[in-house]
C-alpha cells in the first residue's frame, strides 16, 4: 500500500473516531455538578471539518451504553469501529485501529457541535483537527 493510500486511509478512521467525540459533545443535555450521569450522545453526526477534505459531509453512527461509546464509520466498502467514554462534563477519548494504527482521539463538545482532535504515533506524529455536528437531532 502507498504512502498516500496509508494516509487516505488513516483520514477515512480518524473520521470515525472525530464524529464520535462529536456524537459525544452533541447530546443537547447538560449534567449537574453532583451527577455521575453522562450526556446522551448516539445518533448520527456529520462532519464539517477534517484534514481530509474529501470526508467533510460524512457521517457517523454513535452508539451508547451507559458512559461507553461505539463508534461506526463505514466508506470505501470498510468498516471502522471505534470504541471510548464519554465523562459526565461531556468530555470524550475515544480509541481505534486504522491500518493497522492505533488512533486515539481527544475532544469536548458546546451544544450540538464538537471540536476534537486524533492522532496517530507512528514515528512522525500524525494528527487530524476534527469538527462534527448532530445530524440527526436525537
């Protein structure tokens, strides 16, 4: 595989991953101080920024069980799955192979928009800016 499929492919996880941390920031709902809840974040999300151009306008599915994520992202006939928490201040880490690269992924949401952003070392560090945004309105 090329250096710029290897890249493409990379970008085509990271999205995954971004709309999950996405999905997490977007819930609409907010915690108390005391609560041990977390927000509800499922759905599906779309991206509005990536280092890929080509995935902006993608989407996401998040699916959630208590404070546990799992994040789907199907392109290019592959499926990547992405799994993470969500903490009840909304904030997220989320982890996945791409290619065999371990991505991990850091993010906070305000409202239904997220901003996150993943990365990948290899080496040289590789790392991707995310936004996403709810799709769905769930």
């Amino acid at each position: 595989m090329s250096d710029l499929e290897r890249w493409r492919r990379f970008l085509q996880g990271s999205i995954g991953l971004a709309l999950l941390l996405a999905a997490v920031g977007c819930s609409g709902g907010s915690s108390s101080a005391g609560s041990t809840s977390c927000p509800n974040v499922a759905g599906t999300w779309t991206l509005t920024k990536h280092c890929d151009p080509t995935a902006v306008g993608l989407n996401i599915t998040v699916e959630q069980s208590g404070c546990a994520l799992t994040v789907v992202f199907k392109s290019d006939n592959e499926t990547n799955l992405f799994t993470g928490t969500v903490k009840n201040d909304g904030s997220v880490v989320t982890t996945g192979t791409v290619n065999g690269e371990t991505m991990t992924c850091t993010g906070a949401f305000s409202g239904a928009s997220l901003s996150e952003s993943c990365s990948v070392p290899s080496g040289d560090i590789i790392s991707c800016d995310v936004d996403a945004t709810k799709a769905d309105g769930t």
